[in-house]
C-alpha cells in the first residue's frame, strides 16, 4: 500500500490486532475488554484527555449494563459513588403521579454522569493497565477496512509525523460525526431516520435537586423534565420550539417556564441557580444497517443515535461495546494463536459475522421504546387534540396498575434478558 502523506519527519508504522476510535463509552469499554484479554489494541481519540473527562453527557445507566460492567471488573467506583434511583413521577393537570419503577421491574437506575464513567474508563485502560491511549490525534484516516489487513493513520499534534497502525479490525466508536462511519460506502449502508419535530433544551443548574429523582411534566406548553445528578447540581430539560437558540432563553425566562411546566400541588418550588450549560437539541433518532462492513464495527452513537428522551443512549453504547469486544477477542484466540503480526483471521471471526445482527435487535427495542414514550410526553403539547387525545389515554393506562404499567417498567430499566442478550 502506498500512502500519499508528506510530512516533516518519516512515517511511522507499527502493528496491533484492533485500532479503536474515540475514546466515549462504547470505545473505552472495548479497549479495557481487548487489553484485559491480551489483544493488541491502540485507542485513537481527536480530543484531549481533559476535554472529554469534563465533556457534559448522560447520566443514567440501567442495572444490567452496571451489572455487566462490574463482572469486568469496570464498575468499581461507580458500584461505590452512585445514587440509585427506583421511581420517578409525570406531573401534569396540577397533580403528581409516581411510578415505582423498581417495585415493577426488580431493577434500579444508577445515576453516574457519563464524564466521570470516561474517566474511571481512561484510568482504568491508560493508567492503571498501561493501555496504549493516544489522544488530540488530527486528521484520522481509515484505509483498506474491507480487505484483509486495514490501516488507520493519524498525525500526531506534537511532532507532526504521519503514523500509520496496520491491524485486524478496527472499532468505530467515534460518534455521529466521526471519520469510522463516513469510511463505509453510502451504497453499503442504510440509515433509517425519525425526527419527532421537537427541540429540547438540556440545562445544566448549579443548583440542589428539586426533588428526590426524575420528574417529567406534561403540559400544553411544551415538556418540562428534572433529573437530580448530585447534591449540587440538577440536569432540566425544557422543550422549546425548533430552530430556538440558547440565546433566546435567558437565565428568567428558563426559570420561569420550568416552573410552569413543573407545577403540581404539593410539590416545593425549585431551587433556583446559575444555568452552566444551554443545548438546544433536535430530537430525532437514526439508525445505520449494518453496523459493520468488512474489518470495521461500529459501535454507540457512529451506529445509531438515541434521542435522551428515555436515557438510552449510554446504555446502547455500553451494550454494544460488551458484544463487539466478546466477538473481537473470540476472533483473536481463534487466530492463528492471536498474535497481532500474525496473517489476518477469517474474516468471520467467531461471533464478528453475527455482531451487528445481535446488537441492531437491542437497538430497534429500545428505539420503539424511546419512540413510543416520544408520543406520551409530546401530545399534550403537539396541537393537535388526536395526539394529545391518545397520548392522555396512554398515560392513563400506564399509571393504572398491570400488564402495561409493568411492561413499561422494564423497558424503561432495561430488559434483563432482552433483546442482544
């Protein structure tokens, strides 16, 4: 293979088995589960390691994903400083109403910011296992992914070298925007898309809970949401129109329609402080079929985004990695005793041809889910007396005790043993 790159200094070319890109969830989880077992690995990140150990994110990981995490010995600090969370209530028409999520589903929410998973992740991979992490690399290349023996190149921001990693396999795990899913033909992939029309604005408070969990209010007026993440700082959505910017939302005017959108009888007003974070997101979903072409697997949000309507996205990450990384290291010891200079494997490579198959399954579960739940917490404020007619008739059966209250329960925690199991 010739490569076109002119630099400074000579390239340099080295050799591993998988050459792991970004460095969130889905791709430390994969890197840590690679270096554990012995496979050769190298984590590309376009970030420093500070930006994306502060990088706000999620917050919530379901029981079986922190479960999961724990038997890899990943989830240590997380077992010892998280909050659980079993309940949480929709407000709407001036009144409050609990749904007690783990006295259904016998399973809990922990509440862990996804900032401080990463950086147990980098610690526990960079650190403590002397894992090869190189981070603020620039202009990632992917080359060769559907034949035998691909190659992944990097300039390093120091010194200006073109490096150049020839591997197995490499795992995409560097989000919607990345350089893994654009190295996949357009004629290779489908994507299928949903826009729910909405806009959230995600809010950052340097303020105590106002409440013990999560709070959904529904109202004409648009959505408004808490979720508590520490004793000093509470996460609040606010659904605006789309196209608003955070501009057009001032510290009073946030405040204010949060306390609309909050209120119901009983309930304490809210603790009010500095906004430290304005988003505006569109709130649509995709998914991309396959999740993987030749030597490369995607994982997390560069295979499918999760609007944070039902706290999936991290949790869909976690899920993907446990599987593309149990596939790569089944791949590794069945090659050829595994050495990473070694001739490339079968391109089956044990449970590689069955990855993306087991994963979209989990993916399409909780995408109805996210969408089914979409349709709920919107109708009221759709405009459109249909919507918001069928919308209240779900809510009313989900907050009546049986089957639906309790299959809605579980999807909301995570299927034990659903779906990608």
């Amino acid at each position: 293979m010739e490569f076109s790159d002119v630099s400074p200094v000579p390239p340099v070319l080295t050799h591993t088995t998988v050459v792991v890109v970004g460095a969130g969830p889905a791709g430390l989880v994969v890197a840590n589960r690679l270096h554990d077992n012995g496979v050769g690995c190298v984590l590309l990140e376009a970030e420093t390691r500070e930006f994306i150990e502060q990088r706000p994110r999620a917050g919530f990981l379901e029981e079986g994903a922190v479960r999961a995490l724990a038997e890899h010995g990943l989830a240590d600090r997380l077992l010892g400083h998280a909050l659980t969370q079993g309940e949480f209530e929709f407000r709407f028409d001036g009144e409050r109403h609990t749904v007690r999520t783990a006295e259904l589903s016998g399973r809990r929410h922990f509440v862990y910011p996804q900032p401080q998973l990463v950086t147990d992740l980098i610690a526990s991979y960079a650190d403590k296992g002397a894992g090869d992490a190189r981070f603020g690399v620039r202009d990632v290349r992917l080359d060769g992914v559907d034949g035998d023996r691909p190659v992944v190149s990097y300039t390093d921001p120091l010194t200006g070298a073109r490096h150049h990693i020839a591997c197995d396999f490499v795992a995409g795990c560097d989000g919607a925007r990345g350089v893994a899913r654009a190295a996949i033909p357009d004629s290779r992939l489908t994507v299928s898309r949903r826009d729910d029309g909405v806009a959230w604005m995600a809010l950052l408070a340097q303020a105590p809970p106002s409440a013990d969990g999560v709070v959904f209010g529904i109202h004409e007026r648009g959505l408004g949401a808490h979720m508590a993440r520490s004793p000093e700082v509470t996460r609040y959505y606010l659904q605006v129109p789309p196209g608003d910017t955070s501009g057009d939302w001032p510290h009073e005017r946030v405040w204010h329609e949060l306390g609309i959108r909050l209120a119901a009888g009983g309930a304490p007003r809210l603790k009010e402080g500095p906004l430290i974070e304005k988003v505006v997101l569109d709130m649509h979903n995709y998914v991309v079929e396959p999740m993987s072409y030749g030597r490369l697997h995607l994982a997390g949000d560069a295979a499918h985004l999760i609007a944070p309507i039902a706290a999936k996205g991290m949790n869909l990450a976690v899920h993907d990695a446990l599987l593309l990384s149990d596939a790569l290291i089944a791949a590794d010891r069945s090659s050829y005793g595994g050495s990473a200079g070694d001739s490339a494997p079968d391109n089956d490579g044990g449970g590689l041809a069955g990855y993306s198959q087991a994963a979209l399954r989990r993916v399409w579960q909780y995408q109805e889910f996210s969408q089914w739940f979409s349709d709920v917490l919107h109708g009221a404020s759709s405009g459109d007396r249909f919507r918001a007619g069928t919308a209240r008739a779900r809510l009313q059966r989900l907050l009546a005790s049986g089957p639906d209250a309790t299959a809605f329960a579980g999807l909301y925690m995570g299927e034990e043993n659903g779906p990608g199991k």
